[in-house]
C-alpha cells in the first residue's frame, strides 16, 4: 500500500509504501500512524484516524 507523508528534510510531500502500522499511547488514549521508508532509508511517519488505520492493508 502505498500513502502520502510529509517529508521534513525535503519539506514536501512524497508518495513511499507503508512499512507498518503502529498504536501509540494508553488503552484511552490511542493514536494511530502509519510508518514508511523513503529511497534513501529514511524513516517516516504519519498520524491517521483509526478509521483510516483499520482500512490500511500492511
């Protein structure tokens, strides 16, 4: 699956695939973010809704 992050170095938005998914936080209190890898081995992440976190297919 491939997702839109922004990426800081490049201070633009690129398009990579999604590595994995990853919860953040208490069982209350949860965030939700989608992590990938650029070109050149760069980590990125993007916090999503849940919503958009069940849908993703990792």
């Amino acid at each position: 699956m491939r997702s839109t992050f922004y990426d800081v170095k490049l201070r633009k938005k690129v398009e990579v695939d999604v590595t994995e998914k990853v919860v953040y936080g208490d069982a209350g209190k949860q965030r939700f973010a989608l992590k990938g890898k650029t070109e050149d081995g760069r980590n990125l992440t993007k916090f999503v809704s849940k919503a958009d976190f069940e849908k993703a297919d990792v």
